[in-house]
C-alpha cells in the first residue's frame, strides 16, 4: 500500500517540476501496465493513446516553453493551481491503478507538486543568484531529472 502512495507523491513531485511530464508519464504507465478490462473514467482516459500521445506533446511544449524569458514563474498562483491538479489528478490514477483509494492520492499528489513547486523554485533561483549559473541551464537539468524520476517511477514495481 505505502508503494502506490510513493508513487503518488513521485507524479506530484514530477507535476511541481513539469506540469504535463506527470500525466505524460502516469499515461504512459498505464498503457504499459495496461488499465484492465473495464477501467473507470479516469484511468480509462489516460490509458488512451489519444490522450498519451496528447500529453506528450503537451510535455514537450512545455519543456521548450519553460526556456523562454516571458515563462510565468511556476509559484504564480494561476501556474501553481495547475501544479497542483496535474499532481492531484495523477495520484489518483496511479493510487486507483493499484486498487487504492484515489482521494488519498490525489491529496498525496496534489500536496508533492506544491512541495515540489516551492522546492525547485527557490533552488533554480538561489543556483542563478548565489552561484550565477544561468537558468537555462539549471531548466536542462531540472528537465533531466524530472524525465529520470518520471522513468524510474513508471519502472518500478513493488
């Protein structure tokens, strides 16, 4: 049980760092685990290719738009609320993937992305100010760690 709820809070971490890598990654987990015989409404969407394919390039823009110097900053309020459902909902579909309570992880989910968000906010910022490494950079980086942790948390298995 405490296995699906770590997983809830990797797509909340994965949604504070890149809003659509989580549901990019939480799809992608279920197309490979396959949903089932008749998964409900949430699960069901996500295990479309449709719907994979979709956050994928969604993911993508994201990666690229998050390079560009008119990029919100991700504790906006606006930008945080959307953290916050990618993460919540992305809990609830790996928590209801492995027969778990959803609501659980969705508050999991939801409350990663926030810690998340301020996390790699604050570091990204204090790397560029203290150390003088330019964002962008520090983006490559945050990208590749989120891609590794979105990677191994698909990945593994109980």
């Amino acid at each position: 049980m405490i296995f699906t709820y770590v997983n809830a809070a990797k797509m909340g971490v994965l949604a504070g760092m890149r809003s659509m890598m989580a549901p990019a990654f939480a799809s992608q987990q279920l197309i490979e685990q396959s949903a089932g015989a008749n998964p409900s409404g949430l699960v069901r969407f996500f295990s479309s290719p449709i719907a994979a394919n979709a956050f994928k390039v969604m993911a993508a823009g994201e990666v690229f738009g998050d390079k560009l110097p008119f990029a919100s900053d991700r504790i906006e309020p606006k930008v945080l609320v959307g953290r916050i459902a990618s993460g919540a909902i992305c809990g609830a579909v790996v928590a209801e993937l492995d027969g778990k309570k959803a609501a659980i992880g969705a508050v999991i989910g939801g409350l990663a992305a926030i810690a998340s968000s301020y996390a790699f906010f604050y570091l990204r910022t204090k790397l560029t100010e203290k150390q003088g490494i330019p964002d962008p950079y520090l983006a490559l980086v945050e990208d590749a760690a989120t891609f590794g942790l979105g990677m191994q948390t698909i990945r593994s298995k109980n």
